[in-house]
C-alpha cells in the first residue's frame, strides 16, 4: 500500500512539474521574463537567476525570434509574390484596356475608300451622298420631262410645218403648172401667129 501511495505522489508531482512546464512554454515572452523575475532570488540590488531558468528563457526568447522572423520571411514573400501578381495582373489589365480600346477603335471605324473613318462620318457621307443622288435624279427626271415636253411640241411644230410644207408644195406645183400652161400657151400664141 506503500509502495501505491509513492506511487501515486510521485505522479503527481511529475503531472504537476510538466503542466508547469507546458504552462511555461505557452507563456508570453513577457510573462515569462515576469515569471523569472518573481522566483529569482535577491541579492543586495541585484536579483540571481538560475542558470537552466536563464537558458530557458534565452532558447524560449531565440525561438520566439527564429519564429517571429521566420513569420517576417514567409509574410515578405508572401508580399513580394502579391506584389508579382498585382504587377502581372496590371500589365495583363493594361494589355486588356489597350486591345479593349482597339477594339473599340475597330468596331467604331469603317474603311472607306482606304480611308479609316468613323461610323458617324461614313454615315454622313453615304447619306449626303444619297441625298445627292436623289437630289441629282429629281433633277434629271425634272428635265428629261422637260425634255419629252418640248420634244412633243417641236414634233407637233414640226408635223404642222410638213403640213403646211406639203400644201405650200402642192399650191406652188398647181401654181407651177399654171404657169406652165399659160407659158405654152402663150409660147403656142406666138406661134401660131
């Protein structure tokens, strides 16, 4: 029965030494220099320190550094490889904006007679250029009846000309044979005498 209650002290005490030293580990930096300066003796104004306490505290002190500037190392790459990825992303963005604007330019743009213009320029010259047609054939049409217009009366003028030719030529043959006539006759006059 001894031998159990030694047993069970001497496991308290392990159980309770390592609690103190997980405990230890999971301290701040700056409660375990708290901690150190509370169960370190006093000596006139200077306080002793244990030496395992001490190196305790300078392994735990260098960890938290290795630590923290391992934390530094990783976050200073993590940084330089964000600051990669947004320099990448602009150049691809700015490669984007330019094609976009391109595209624009492209789809805003008509060659026209080798000449690149823009949408709302073609389409002024194409609809001036049909008001011009439309203008130019209400004008020719304007004169082409114009022209059927006078080409009726001079070929009603002239259909009266060739009438009044006509008769002009059948009143001078008539007249011509009168005047024959009478020359014969007058030529038989003679004569005859």
């Amino acid at each position: 029965m001894k031998s159990l209650y030694l047993f069970i002290f001497c496991l308290l005490m392990s159980v309770s030494t390592f609690s103190q030293k997980a405990e230890n580990d999971t301290l701040s930096l700056s409660k375990q220099f708290e901690q150190v300066y509370r169960r370190s003796s006093s000596y006139k104004d200077f306080k002793v320190i244990r030496k395992t306490t001490f190196q305790k505290l300078k392994n735990n002190a260098l960890d938290s550094v290795k630590s923290i500037d391992e934390k530094f190392k990783i976050e200073s790459q993590k940084s330089l490889k964000l600051e990669q990825e947004i320099n990448n992303i602009s150049k691809i963005r700015l490669e984007q904006d330019l094609e976009l604007s391109k595209a624009i330019l492209e789809k805003d743009t008509i060659s026209f007679g080798g000449l690149k213009l823009k949408k709302n320029t073609f389409k002024i010259i194409i609809w001036s250029i049909f008001l011009t047609l439309i203008i130019l054939t209400c004008f020719f049409a304007y004169k082409l009846k114009d022209g059927i217009k006078i080409t009726s009366q001079v070929k009603n003028e002239l259909t009266k000309v060739e009438e009044e030719f006509n008769s002009y030529k059948k009143k001078s043959l008539v007249s011509d044979q009168k005047l024959r006539r009478q020359l014969q006759d007058e030529i038989n006059k003679q004569r005859g005498v």
